[in-house]
C-alpha cells in the first residue's frame, strides 16, 4: 500500500510555475479506455514525445507548409491545426505531455505566418523553428535550463528582426522560470523592442517581474504599468496589482496609493486582491496617512478567514507595540470576525474569537455572543450544546438574536427526532426576517421559504407519512406563488403515500408532477407503479424521456430486465440559441492573446486568459475554440463549462462535458484501492467540476471535495506524515486520499449508491438509512435519502459513471434498480 503513495512523502516533485506554486500534472482530454489497458508510464510518455520534436518536428512543419491543403478556419478567422486526426476526432486526442501541446500550439501559430510561406525552406529557418519549438516544449514541462538552451539555438539560427525578438522572448522567459532575473529582464528586453502582438503585455509583465527581483522597482513599475494598460486581459489585474506593489518598493508612496486603489476598485474580488490590501496599508503609512494605513489593515484582519488576515493582524500587533496610532481590537471587532469565520465553516477559530471577545468586553451582550457560539457548535455538530446554549434566547427583544437562536433550537430538536419541537421552531424562523448570525447571505435569501418546507417535510423524515402527506400538500397550497419548493413538496406528499402502500394514491399525486422539474421522475414511478400493458409503455417513455438521465438509467435497466430492448438516445439538444457565425472581435483578440502565449509555452497564462474570456459576454459565440484550445492546453475544466453552458450536444461536446484528467495519475491511485476509476471521474465532476484550488462553504477543498480534518486521517491509515490537510490543491494529494477514501467506504458498503450517500453525507447517517431500510430495492431507497443535497448527488454521480463507462467502451454502470439494499458492514465512521 505504501508503494502507492510516493507523491505524498518528501519534497513536493515536478514542474512549478513561475509564481511557486505547483504545475497541474498534464490532462488528457480522453483517457485510455479498459480496452487498451494501462496509459504508459512517464519514461513511456517522454520517449514518444521525444520522436516528433526538434529537427524533425520543424521538418514536419516546413513539409506541412508545403502541401496544398487549405487549413480549416474557425468563425473568427483563426486556422486551426489540421495535422492531427484526433483534433477532428475528439476520442482518439494523444496521450501527450504538456509541453507536447505547447508544441502544437507553436506550430498553429507559425505556420500561420505570412512569412513562412509555401516555398523551399532553408536550414537556419528549420533550426529556428525547432528551436523555438523545443523552448516552448521544455519551459511548458517545467525543464527552464532545457528552454534556454533551446532558446539559445533558435536565436544563432536567426538572431535579426522578428525572429530573433521571438527567439530572445523564450530565453528570457526560460530565464525568468529558472530563477535568474538579471538576465530574463535583459532579454525580453531585446524581445520587447518590436512589438510581439499580442503576448506584449505578457512579456511585459514577465520583464516587469524579473526587473522588481532585480532591484530596480522603478523600471519594473512603469513596465507593469504599460502591461496593465487593457483591462480586458487577465495579466492586467496581475499587472496593476504588482505595480503598486513595485512602486512601495521604489519609495513612491503615494503613487502607489493611487495605483493601489484604482486597482482594488476595479477588481475587489481578485485573488491578488488581499495580498494588495497589504502593499496599499504600507504605501498609506509611508505616505503619512496612518489612519488609511490603519484601517486598511484593519478592515483586512477583520475578513478573519483569508490568509492574509493573520499578516495584516501582526501588522497592526507590531505597530501598536512600537507606539504606533492602532487601537485595541474591540469586542466588536472580535465578533465580526467569529461571524464571518462560521459563514465560513471554520467553527473552532470562532470560538476563540468569541472567547476573545468576552475578554475584551466583558460586558458585551451575551445574546450576540451565544447565538454565534450556538451556531459554531451546530457546525462541529454538537448540536445538543448548541441547544443548550441558545435557549435562553429564544425571546430575546432583539429579532437577530431571537431568529438565530430558534434556528439553533430547530436543527437541534430535527436532529434529536423531537419533530414537533422542530417543525413549530421552523414555523417561526419562517415568520421573521431578520438576519441570522453566522449564515452567509445566499443563505439569508432563501431561509424563509427552506424554514416553512422543513416544518412540513419533518414528518416525512421522521416516517409519519399520513401526516406529511397533510402537511406537505398545505404547504403546496399555502406557497404555490411563492416558493420554490412546492414541486419538491408535490413530490413527497406523492412519495408519502407510496410509502402507505396507497399506490392508486400516489400515481394520481405523481400525475400532478407531469411538468416542471420532477416530470421525469413522476414519468418514471408512474411507470413503475403501472400494471400491464401500460408498465411497459410508460417505462419507455421514461427511458427515452433524457432530461433526467438517473431515471432514464432506471428505466432502461428495468426494461433490459424484463427482455425489451431500450430506446435509443434522444436526438442532440440544440443549443439554447444557434451560435453566431462569427465572434466579436474582442473575442478573436482574445484568443489570439491565449494561442500565442501557449506557442511560447505559457500554457497556464493562456488558460489565465481564456477564463478571463469565459467571464465576459462574447464568450458564447467563441465557445467552441475557447474549448478546443483550453483542451489542447490540458485543461478539463473550461472545456467542460463551455460543453455545458453553451454548446449542443455531440461526440465532441460529450467528451468535453465528461473529461478524464490525470491520467498518469488518476487510474492508478483508483485502481490501488479498488475504486473504478470511472466512478472516480464522476465523483470529481460533481464535487469541483474539475477544479483543483475550490473550497465549498462547508470547507471541503481541491479536486474531490475533501476537509482537511478528514484528509489527516486518511493519511494517518496510510502511515503518512500529517501535513496533507494543507496540501489539498495539489492533484496528486487529493486525487489519492479521495480514492482511498472511496475505497474504505466501498468495503463497508455493498452498494454504490450507498458509498455515494456516504461520501457527500459522511457515514455515519448513511450507515444508519442502510441499516434502517435494508432489503428496500435501490430505485425507492434513493428515493428515501432524506438530505435532499445527498439524494441529488447520489443520481447524478451514478448517471454519470454510467456515462463514462460508456464513453470508455465499457459495460453500463452496474446500477439495478431492483437490487435489495444491504445492510452495512462495520468500517470507517469518519
């Protein structure tokens, strides 16, 4: 098992990028499926990489030059690459490297020139442009002395002109990523010298860097200035941001103030935003403006849960300590900040804020105090104490403090089964609208009209169907004009009476559902419920239906079950609208920003820049090259969003919205604890989409959604040194610990569905709905998974291994709707 785990042990491996932090590990767009078995190891990768590079790529270039076929051309005008099949064959994409696709993109962008023209081309061409090819291979995997080395040979090759700018840009690039600024500023100087459009503001921003490491702050910041200059590129923000910065460092205070400030308007939620906040604290007080520096860093330390919070609290601790004009933190200050860390799941530091906030007043009102120490214990789950803790404010005068406190009271009383309590507790939060302590605001906005459900839903969960089915129907009655949960309430009081056993009763309520979002379901348990002949009818109809795909899946396996064939797919959805022919031509600029910066081996610059495209409005007529390109670049997540926000569905789009990233990685660690690693992929569809840095309210982080607490146990099994929780953005921590996790849990449950339930849920709960329903066929027992969040992600995780089994050319998910669920076997609890 230890032979498993070598990433997680000793210094971090592989390529970094230039601003320290790790390199994604390459992605292929679509992995190798079981019939082809294993994907090759890295020697494997490397040595088939290494035949088409060099002399004999920049022949193979020169010789495609030469061949009279017109190039496809995209709706903006762009070539695209016509050399390889699997471009144009979204399931056969080669298992390359990164650097192999900084290659491609090279070779897009020079053949693309007016002046490498189909014509005999001489030998110094042919060694500049595999020069400039293997630059940018090399600097993409993370191999900056092979870069400039490259770099080196295509510049003797062609050292005047357009040429040699280029060939001086990827030395100083190279240099610039092997840590040695002097000389990177140097030669992008001589790159800079003609314009490179459009990778000039990057190249900019690159010497802007290499100059600041240099000592020369002032040069760097008028350069970060120009590279900052159009706001529709994403290197500006990280431009203006790191010229204030450049101009502290310079002495000029309180220009920097300005730049600062500027910048933080226009991008106040920019992840370099926080790291600003601080560089303008310190340009305000060298400037002399100690009471901006103050509550600049002030207001920082009060956004207790970033990281640069506990910088800008030292900061002022120092200052203070040396005489400085910083107040002590008021009590005030403390509960701000034990607010916004239980808004954002971090419970344990609010309690020490809380704790704090006594000691600095300790005549603060204890009804604010309580209320946030009740909601902190709801997040740790001790819900009991936090009951404890809230009831003596349950009539507080103050609406916030009363609201919060019966919020506590009724998690507390639902999950001790008192149903009455809690249903009469929710009735009340539902009442008021005032605002809660610790809730984050899209909670806020939705907390009336969850309150009022729960108080109907409540009897359903607590198995007193005749009264849910009252109970819920009312509701529906009561809130059809303004709730969106009256489907959901239809739909239980339907499943209410399923559970009587009143099934003429529940197919009239399910015919109630016949539109809206649970018309698939209803078509389905209608189906279900159905006797002879119109069963079969109406199971196909639910199987064609392909809105919903789990009830689809169902309906096929009970149908395959019974000997009747299923239907084919339904027809490729059309996209919302038809895509324009042509992209504005703010779009086309910018993706020939990203293509170019992808050709000098700046992979993750130009995915940069293709996200900053997806956020604007010209996105959707771009989609498909945005896709293409970030695909070609290894990215799984904006092909992805781009498949499923904005193009219709075809072999290539469903291989965009159903990627197989890591796949040097991912397969083996599934395979090492006896996880399919279809499921795996499914699993991290949902979770993050694909992301590698997200981190849910609830404090779940990286590609599989894992809290660290839970990622230090998992490693401890393992016999790994703590440290993990920390590391859970990088791939090849979280991809590993997430499939050992699935694997404990497959050991200890039978059915997928149940593992499903007990991985978004934990397995405590999921132990005891497989316990308390054993011997329930699969289809009712999803159905009965009271946390609505789990229910939903149980059947979307299986509709998507499904998918992906099929994509692989693999049987179906093994998925029987008829299947008894087993009860549990002892194993993890955590």
């Amino acid at each position: 098992m230890a032979s498993t785990w070598t990433p997680l042990t000793g210094p971090a491996a592989g390529p970094r990028r230039r601003d320290g932090a790790p390199r994604p590990p390459p992605v292929q767009r679509h992995g190798p499926s079981p019939r082809h078995g294993a994907p090759p190891s890295e020697v494997e990768r490397l040595e088939a990489l290494a035949r088409p590079t060099g002399g004999q790529a920049a022949r193979a270039i020169s010789r495609s030059r030469m061949q009279p076929v017109k190039a496809p051309t995209s709706p903006l005008g762009v070539p695209l690459p016509t050399c390889p099949e699997s471009i144009r064959t979204p399931w056969a994409y080669p298992a390359s490297r990164r650097g192999g696709r900084a290659l491609l993109a090279c070779a897009l962008l020079l053949t693309a020139r007016p002046a490498c023209a189909a014509r005999s081309v001489p030998e110094p061409l042919t060694d500049w442009l595999a020069g400039i090819g293997d630059a940018a291979q090399a600097l993409a995997g993370g191999q900056a002395d092979a870069s400039a080395a490259a770099a080196r040979r295509a510049f003797s090759a062609r050292p005047r002109g357009a040429a040699g700018a280029r060939a001086q840009a990827a030395l100083g690039l190279a240099l610039a990523d092997a840590g040695q600024p002097a000389d990177a500023a140097e030669a992008l100087e001589v790159a800079l010298a003609p314009a490179i459009a459009p990778a000039r503001p990057h190249l900019a921003f690159v010497r802007g860097q290499a100059l600041l490491a240099s000592g020369e702050p002032h040069a760097a910041a008028r350069l970060l200035e120009q590279a900052g200059a159009d706001p529709r590129l994403a290197v500006a923000r990280r431009a203006r941001f790191l010229a204030g910065e450049a101009l502290v460092e310079a002495g000029l205070a309180a220009e920097a103030v300005a730049t600062l400030d500027a910048a933080l308007r226009a991008w106040p939620a920019d992840p370099a935003a926080p790291a600003a906040r601080l560089a303008l604290g310190r340009a305000a007080r060298a400037a002399g403006d100690e009471a901006r520096a103050v509550e600049t860093w002030r207001a920082l330390w009060l956004e207790a849960d970033l990281p640069q919070a506990r910088s800008a609290g030292e900061l002022l601790a120092a200052w203070r300590a040396a005489g400085g004009p910083v107040p002590l933190a008021s009590a005030d200050d403390h509960l701000a900040r034990a607010e916004r860390l239980v808004a954002t799941a971090r419970p344990d530091d609010a309690l020490q804020e809380l704790a704090a906030a006594r000691e600095a007043d300790p005549e603060v009102p204890a009804g604010r105090v309580e209320v946030l120490r009740a909601a902190a214990l709801v997040g740790l789950g001790r819900h009991a104490e936090a009951a404890r803790v809230a009831a003596p404010f349950a009539d507080d005068p103050d609406p916030r403090v009363q609201r919060s406190a019966r919020l506590a009271l009724a998690r507390a009383a639902a999950r001790a089964g008192r149903v009455d309590e809690a249903s009469r507790r929710y009735r009340e939060v539902a009442a008021s609208e005032a605002p809660i302590a610790g809730l984050p605001e899209w909670r806020q906005r939705d907390l009336g009209d969850e309150a009022a459900y729960l108080a109907a839903w409540l009897h359903y969960d607590a198995g007193d169907y005749r009264r849910a089915a009252t109970e819920l129907d009312a509701f529906a009655r009561a809130y059809r004009r303004t709730s969106r949960r009256v489907d959901e309430a239809l739909w239980f009081a339907a499943w209410s009476r399923y559970r009587l056993g009143r099934t003429a009763d529940a197919a009239r309520a399910l015919a109630r559902l016949s539109r809206g979002p649970f018309a698939d379901a209803a078509a389905y348990w209608q189906g279900r419920l159905a006797k002879d002949p119109r069963r079969r009818a109406r199971l196909l109809r639910a199987a064609a239906a392909g809105a919903d795909p789990w009830y689809a899946l169902l309906a096929r396996a009970r149908l395959e079950a019974s000997g009747v064939a299923s239907p084919p797919p339904p027809p490729p959805a059309a996209p919302p609208r038809p895509l324009p022919d042509a992209a504005p031509a703010a779009a086309a600029g910018q993706l020939a920003v990203a293509a170019e910066l992808m050709g000098l081996g700046l992979e993750d610059e130009g995915l940069d820049e293709l996200r900053q495209l997806a956020r604007g409005g010209a996105v959707r007529a771009a989609a498909p090259l945005v896709a293409q390109l970030a695909a070609h670049a290894g990215d799984a997540e904006l092909p992805f969003r781009m498949a499923r926000d904005f193009l219709g569905q075809s072999a290539r789009t469903l291989r965009w919205s159903h990627p197989e990233p890591y796949p040097e990685l991912l397969p083996a660690r599934a395979r090492a604890f006896g996880v399919d690693p279809a499921l795996v992929l499914a699993v991290m569809r949902r979770e993050s989409s694909f992301r590698r840095a997200v981190r849910s309210g609830a404090g779940a982080e990286g590609l599989l959604q894992l809290r660290p607490v839970t990622a230090e146990r998992l490693a401890a099994l393992l016999g790994v040194p703590g440290g993990v929780g920390d590391r859970l953005d990088r791939p090849e921590v979280n991809v590993a610990l997430g499939a050992h996790y699935l694997g404990l849990l497959g050991a200890r449950f039978a059915d997928p569905a149940v593992v499903l339930a007990a991985y978004n849920a934990g397995p405590g709960p999921a132990s005891e709905w497989a316990r308390s329903r054993a011997g329930m066929p699969l289809d009712a027992w999803v159905e009965c998974i009271p946390y609505r969040e789990t229910r939903q992600y149980v059947k979307v995780v299986l509709s998507d291994w499904d998918v992906y089994r099929r994509l692989s050319g693999g049987a179906p998910a093994p998925v029987d709707p008829e299947r008894p669920v087993a009860a549990p076997a002892p194993g993890v609890g955590f």
